[in-house]
DNA sequence: CTGATTTATGTTATCGATAACATGTTATCG
DNA sequence: CGATAACATGTTATCGATAACATAAATCAG
C-alpha cells in the first residue's frame, strides 16, 4: 500500500522552515526582500517536501489563471488535432495551460453551458476553434460582448469586431485553380465540401471567381458536393463525371476525397495527370504518398494554432493593462505543394 | 465598447436575493432544505445575473476539482487525436474537465515538471497517453507512490501494480499474420515501427511467434524498421526487397508506411494482392481508398480513450471512499479488416 | 547622530465558495 | 399540550494562496 501523502501546503513549508507563509511565497515568486540565509532555508524545505504551491488557490486571489479554454470540433479528425497540437505548443511556451472542452452540437444552450463552464474555470480567455457552420457562429457573437474574457474563433469569416485567425481559404483556392490554369486546364470542375461551412464556401469561391475572371466555365453542372469524407469523394467524382464528362482537371476541396478521385479514376483507366489533373486541399502527411502522389495546398494548421495563442494572450494582456482591443481578423497564407497530380 | 462586465459571484446573488450566501449555495446544489418560495426567488436572481459558481472556489474547499489531467504526445498524429477524442466524450459524459498537457521529451526533469503542474491545478487523476519509449516510464513509476492522485496509463506494456488500458497490439499482430496464413501465404515478412516503441515491439512479437508456431521463417532477413512515417515505410520496404526478394506477403505495422508498400508495390508493378498480400495496423479513415484498399487490423482508440475515463474515475471514486484499488492492466481487442490489399 | 531609506519579516484581510455549527420556526406525535 | 423531529435560514471557519498593511532592524546621508 502505497503512502497516501497529503498535499504539501504553505504553512507546511513555513512551519517547518520557521518562518511566516507570507515568506514562503516571497521565496516562491522572487518578490521582495528576503535574506539569503533564509531564501535558502525555505528553497531548502521545499525541496525536502515537493511542494508546489496550489494554481487553484493563487488563481482565486490574484483573479488570474494562466489557463486558455479551448473549444474543438471533430478532433478525431487530423486538421483540429493539428491546430489544436500548435496551440498546445504555444501555450506551453507562453506559460499557459489549456482547458478543453468538445462540442458535439451547436444547440444554443449546449454552446452556452460549455461557455459557461469554462467561465466558472477561470480561464483568462477563449479559443473557439469549432467550425462555422451554417449560422452557428450567429448567437456567440451577439452575445461576445456579455463574455468577460476575450474570445479569439479559428478559421470563420472575418467579421468588424471579431477576433479570428483563419487559413486564407479563398487564397488557396485561387492558387489551386491558377495552378491548374497554368499547365494548360481549361475545363477545371471542383468538389467542394459541405456548403453550409465557411471554409466549404470560400474554397468554391475561390475556384469560381477565378474560373470567370478567366472567362471559363464554372456553372453548377462543374462541380458537386461532399462532406469531407473520401466515401462522399467516390459519389461526388461520380456525379461530377456524368453531369461534366468532358472536364480536364478537378479542384477538390481536401485531400481525403481527392484520395477517393485518384482511385477512382484508376478504376476507370482515367491517366492522372494526363488525362486528369487533380489538386487537393490540406496537404495530408499520406498526400505525398498516394498513386500519384497529390499536388495539394498546404494549410498550416500548427502555425495557426500558435499565432491563435499568441493572439490571445495579447488581448488577455491589453485588457490586464486596460488597453484598448482593435478585434481584427487575421489570415494565414497557403501555399502550393506540387507534385506528380497535377 | 462593450460592457467589461464583472464576474458575479455568490455574494452578489444572496444580496439581491435578500438571503445569505449559504441559502444560495443550498439553492445550486440542491441540498438540504430550502423553502420554494426561495428557492424561486434565487433561482430568479441567478438566471437574472447570470451567476455560475466559480469552480475554482469549490476545487479549493472541497479538495476536489473534477478535472482530469491529460498528458498527450505526437497529437499531430491521428492516433493520438482520435484517443483525445474518446477521452472528451466520455469526461463530459461524466462531468469532469480536462486540463491538457502536450509532452516533447521526455526528460525527468520535463515529466516532472508537466506532472507537477497538473498536481498544482489539483487535477483530480491523471491519464498519461504519451507512448512507452524505451525506458521512458521508468522514473514515473519508480515514482508512482508519491504522486498523491491515481494515475492511468495508456498503452503501456502491462505490469503489476499499474493501472494502464492499451490495445492488444500482439493479438492484432496474431489476427493479421494468421490471416495472410489463412489466405495461403508462407513467405511472410514484416516491417515494423520503430523498435524502442513498446506498441511495435508487441506488433513484432506478435508476427513472430506466430510464424514460428507454424514453423516459418522469422529471422532478422524477413524484417525491417520504419518510424512510423509514410516515408519512412518506403524505405523499408524496399530494404526488404532486397535482403528477401521471394516474399509473398508483408504485415506492416502501421497504415502509413503500408501505404507506401502499396505505392511502391505499384511502382515497381507488383501487382497486390495476387504477388504479394498487404496488411495494414491502425485503420486509418483513409485506408478503405488506398488503391488497392487496405487490409487491415482495427484498433478502436475512441473507446481506449472512453475506458481509460471510466478506470481513472472508478479509481478516483474508490480513493475518495477509502477503498482499496487494485492496479490492474486491461486491453483492448483490436478487430480484422478485410479488404483488397490480402 | 538623527531622520530617511532600504531591507526583512510578520499580521490581517481577501478571493468565492462550502462545511460545520447554531438557531429559530413549524409539524408531528404520544 | 409539551417534546421531538423536520424544516428553514443564518453565522463563522476554512480551503491555499497573495495583497495590503505594519513593524523592526540595518544602512545611509548630511
């Protein structure tokens, strides 16, 4: 039976070291005046008993807590496990930790109970890093100014007012098609993720308004939809071959159904690149490896987890110091990885 | 400018409720007698004020915060993630927050630093989910008697007296090599993760004893070394091609690098499964649209993680009654995915 | 040498909640 | 009808730390 020992306290360290609590926590937090004699007979305890003074009651008093709330959705998805591994990192760095909540659904009362809980934590701010999706972002943001924190969302559409770091989605999807355009495509259809997200929408824009600036086709019958997943991909390419038969190249709006385009077209004896290209979204760390490899754009999803952080902080830090917050929104530029898809 | 509201505390509900601040706390928690007619009045003023108790505060007093403490590792990856995943779900389900700490070496000095923060925000257990590497566990169980909560380990090589949930990664290797037996394979090679990982040693063991139980070959020519990566699985693989060039099958140990197996294969045509038979380990999301698609053994890490939530509770709950705990290891079965590739 | 500073330490109040105890009011029962 | 139990609410102590204030000794400046 393992010794069940006691948390180490305060007054434990000042009683056996002989001195006030108030002198253990100046040697702690190396403020003030204390003696080299006793800095060390403290520091000495200390060690002796592992003590670690208590966030929890340091928080309470100094109405601080060096803690972050994190929202996440779909984090058995790759992309929210890479944003969310950046943010870990940063935090680290920053001296913060992170408190996590999950949303399973965008119930108003649901969104507001995971607020609130985080709230009741004390955490120093918010990250919401749960997609937009329809008009799910609508209550939170009515409501932004009746959270006492600073709250920062990842990846929605810019908005005066409101924090946000986001992937440049438009810009990738330019980059994507111009791609496409510059190897000579001209019949460029897309499949896009499901409309009613944010992300799903920008990338179509992307393609589209490039695609009309060119003067090409990019009407409705050029593209179809799925919803993320390579199984939608196979249906969304097939669809997307009896309404299009004639297309050239696929703009795909990420990478796991880009994956379902490359087998099927190898099914179908279509040749990639020759008789078609394709590009993908996300740059997957098993895209360089797929038959063909996939030309992609590549979103930093680590990147924009630290930045977020580093966003966050600063606004915590302003507010501390009573300074003014301009909420801005932020991008982070895509970039193109080609290789042998397109 | 927004109204930088200020936090509501218990006080300001029992004055403007007209009561003290322990009828309040009757009123939240539900417990002990309050007349209805109260009861309305400041379930009134709350809802009216917004008011939630600072979970801080109660952490503080009641010596339990409800909170779980998380250390990850590579949560870049999708195991990882999809682990994290299963651990959300189910302390939400049971009411408790997660605090998360990412871990990037694995330095005595680092694991008790990340430990000793977890132990100050008075976490009331701890889910250690970073990988056994090498020798990496042992200063943590060495020390395991002095952490003063119970502590849960993921995927870790099973031992007496410490609690851990892993999955059974030498079973699943018995599946997938009986299976390539079953299909008429003789020939079996395997390429393996990296060997100071306990999870691919397991995998490897696995492939081995059961090859030598049919009286098969299984010398060090039948085998390589991966790290996990795509890239790396290439190597390897072709590494293996050359030391055993009339292989008939390959078990790989994780999806990834099979991937690249089946790329390679492809290139060098190969043609699978006909010449040569391929399984996977993991079940990656995109598995089932590799081409060919990728037999392979499923290892469900949402319930890991949902199981290791319900133990560490069970163990907090029989710690905070004063019961006895008996440490105990328990598994996962992972499941066969048959598809294309064997 | 004396008053102002600097140094060193202790005491009390406080953060926001609940536990433990106290007290008064209504029911209930023999 | 008086005693006991059930109901209803308030008061004080407490969790573990820091802030704010207080005090005393040592150092320093003129």
């Amino acid at each position: 039976m393992p010794t069940r020992k006691k948390r180490v306290t305060i007054k434990d360290v000042a009683q056996a070291a002989g001195v006030s609590t108030q002198t253990v926590s100046r040697v702690m937090n190396n403020v003030s005046y204390v003696s080299g004699e006793t800095r060390q007979r403290v520091e000495n305890v200390v060690e002796e008993l592992g003590y670690r003074p208590s966030t929890l009651a340091r928080s309470l008093i100094q109405q601080r807590s060096y803690t972050l709330g994190i929202v996440t959705f779909g984090l058995k998805y790759i992309g929210p496990s890479r944003t969310l591994n950046g943010i870990a990192d940063q935090a680290d760095k920053l001296g913060y930790m992170l408190v996590m909540k999950e949303l399973d659904n965008f119930d108003t009362a649901h969104i507001n109970d995971v607020l609130g809980s985080l709230l009741a934590r004390q955490v120093d701010g918010i990250l919401w890093a749960a997609p937009e999706i329809s008009d799910n972002h609508d209550w939170l943001e009515e409501h932004l100014s009746s959270i006492p924190v600073p709250i920062l969302f990842i990846a929605m559409q810019p908005k005066q007012g409101v924090s946000s770091v986001s992937t440049d989605n438009f810009q990738g999807a330019v980059m994507a098609t111009e791609h496409l355009l510059g190897i000579g495509r001209k019949k460029i259809a897309h499949i896009s993720g499901p409309l009613t997200w944010w992300e799903a929408l920008e990338r179509k824009r992307g393609w589209r308004e490039t695609m009309e600036k060119n003067g090409l086709d990019a009407s409705e019958r050029c593209c179809t939809e799925g919803n993320w997943s390579s199984a939608s991909g196979e249906n969304a390419f097939n669809q997307l071959l009896d309404a299009y038969p004639d297309l050239d190249s696929v703009f795909v709006a990420n990478d796991q159904m880009a994956l379902s385009v490359l087998r099927e077209a190898h099914r179908r004896n279509i040749r990639v690149p020759e008789q078609l290209a394709v590009i993908g979204f996300d740059n997957l760390p098993e895209s360089a490896y797929f038959y063909p490899s996939l030309t992609t754009i590549s979103q930093d999803l680590q990147l924009l987890g630290e930045e977020a952080v580093q966003t966050i902080v600063q606004m915590i830090q302003a507010r501390q110091n009573n300074e003014a917050v301009t909420a801005q929104p932020r991008f982070i530029q895509p970039t193109l990885v080609v290789r042998e898809s397109a």
